[in-house]
C-alpha cells in the first residue's frame, strides 16, 4: 500500500505561500504595535506633567503661572536621571527654520523619556501643524544654570498662562508653554542619529503627520496655568486614540 504523504514540490511551494503572507503581514503588525507604543506613551507624559503641577500647587503652592522656570518648575516634582543645558552635546538637530542647530535644555526621567525646552532665540518656536498666529511661548532661555541643570529664563514668557485660548477663565495675561516629549528617549526614530556630533551628519526631527495618521515617538505638549495637554491635532487624536 502507497504511503500518502506532501512531495517536496508541494512542501516548498507551502513554504514560500507562508513565506509571502509573513513578509507582507509582519512590518504591518510591527508598526501597529510601535503606533500604538507612541500613544500609550504619549498617555503616560502628559500624566506626569500633570502630576508634577498638581504636586507644586499642593506642596509649595506654585502653579505653571507662578514660576517663570517651567525646567526647574517639572523637574523639581519628578523622577529626573539626567539633565543637559545643551542637547547639542549628545547629538547635533538641525533646525528646519534656517538650517542651525537646536541649543536645547531637556532632562531625561527614570521611565526612559526626554522632556526638552526650547532655549535660545526667543521668538523661536516648536515646528507644528498648527496657526501660526497662535500666541505660544516656547520659555526661551538664557543665562546661568539653575540647580536642576537647566538655564534661569530670559525670555520673555514669565510663566505659563492660559491667554489667548478659549478656556481662560481665570483671566490670565500670560501666552501658554510649550514642550516637546520624546516617549523614549534618545532611541529611534527621534533622533536618528544619537551619536551625530556635527552637521555633516544630523538631520530634523521627524514629527507625526498633520492628521496623526503616522505617528513618531516625538510630541508637543502645551503648559497652561493649569494643567499640560497634548496640543497640536496629531497629539489630541494620539491621546484620545491611546484612551479608547
């Protein structure tokens, strides 16, 4: 009696049936996860800012309004590991406004993300997909370092308020702050070179898609007199994406 059985023409045609579906199906369900990676994260960030203003208004009764040192203001209130006062020294960002370098202050907390503060030309703001026109601080920084590492402020924002936006019921006269979030760190896609010294090699970040259909590990976050939330429609969809 004939053993019935797959002939080896019939296995390797098997194989490379398997072998298509896992090459199409695989970067798909890789870059779901990392998608859903980056709004998780991004859930996470805004909800240590958060608790970081809620402990300076409960324990030293300061509030984003109060303290024109947003770096020393977050830092003091969370589990920082490292800061710089110069993000240049660890790799080297071009600035897609005028193709110079980013002169960053930032600290790194415990769980792996980077909270960065933009520092230098005062009128220099983050790259968003938003109004230009909208009055947006970016705590410009100048001077000597404070005990967290970070620079004393010299611009001109004075703390973050809520002016200029819909929700300003308390009447404050100051423009919000704004942050940038790496959810981890110095690992990829932001930057894309950790090791880039110079500009031969740097490159800009590489921020989410205007409608948030692509995201990457970097965020803007607004600081009002009150609390932090995701600002830009990529950031808002991500976190309300990251909720459902």
């Amino acid at each position: 009696m004939k053993k019935k059985g797959f002939t080896l023409a019939e296995v390797l045609i098997t194989l490379a049936i398997i072998g298509v579906v896992a090459a199409i199906a695989i970067p798909s369900v890789i870059s779901n996860s990392q998608q859903q990676e980056f709004k998780t994260g991004l859930r996470k960030a805004v909800s240590v800012l958060n608790s970081a203003i809620t402990m300076n208004m409960a324990i030293d009764g300061e509030s984003p309004y109060d303290n024109a040192n947003l770096f020393g203001y977050m830092a003091r209130h969370m589990s920082v590991l490292r800061t710089t006062s110069r993000a240049e020294m660890d790799y080297y960002i071009i600035y897609p406004g005028d193709g110079s370098s980013w002169r960053n202050t930032a600290f790194y907390t415990t769980d792996g993300m980077k909270f960065e503060f933009r520092r230098g030309r005062t009128q220099a703001k983050f790259p968003l997909y938003e109004d230009p026109s909208i009055n947006v601080c970016t705590l410009a920084e100048s001077g000597s370092l404070n005990q967290y590492g970070g620079e004393s402020p010299g611009g001109s924002c004075g703390g973050c308020g809520s002016y200029g936006l819909n929700n300003n019921v308390d009447g404050t006269t100051k423009p919000p702050c704004l942050i940038m979030v790496d959810i981890n760190g110095d690992r990829k896609p932001n930057p894309a070179n950790a090791k880039c010294l110079k500009a031969q090699c740097s490159s800009p970040y590489k921020f989410s898609t205007p409608d948030g259909s692509r995201l990457t590990d970097m965020f803007t976050i607004m600081i009002t007199d009150k609390q932090a939330i995701p600002y830009g429609v990529a950031a808002q969809r991500a976190m309300y994406q990251a909720q459902k």
